[in-house]
C-alpha cells in the first residue's frame, strides 16, 4: 500500500469529517478512500445508463443498408 502525505484546505477537511462520521468510518483516511472510490466510480469508469440500453436495443432492432465496399455506400448515400 502507498503512503502519501496531503495538505488540504479547512473545508476539505471538515468534508472528511462529515464523510466519515456519516459513513461511521475509523479514521479521515478510509473518508478519503471512500471518496476516491466515488470519483472514479461516477467519473472515470461510468457505467452504461439503461436508457442508453434501450437506445440501442432499438438501433439494433433497425434494418441497415447493406453494401459491399465503400464505394457503393458513397453511391447509396449520394443518391439520397
């Protein structure tokens, strides 16, 4: 496990304090954890929406334009 040492603000702080007391944590550091974990949870690795699902459960249910190289989609899409 790394050890870091952080400077935070007075506010930065009593969110910690609050984080911990609200989550009945043991110690400021498993606060910063928690909210480490949030931030990448919500931030970094979102997952799917199940209205996005939906969305595309209907593209695919979509009929395409079948072509066989590029050229002939260009001429399909030109004649539109």
């Amino acid at each position: 496990m790394a050890q870091n040492i952080f400077e935070v603000g007075e506010r930065e702080n009593r969110v910690l304090g609050i984080v911990k007391a609200k989550y009945g944590l043991k110690n400021k550091n498993q606060a910063f954890n928690l909210v480490i974990e949030a931030f990448e949870q919500e931030l970094l690795e979102p997952g799917i929406k199940p209205e996005y699902l939906e969305k595309l459960k209907k593209i695919d249910k979509e009929k395409g334009i079948v072509f066989k190289d590029i050229e002939e989609l260009k001429a399909i899409l030109e004649s539109k």
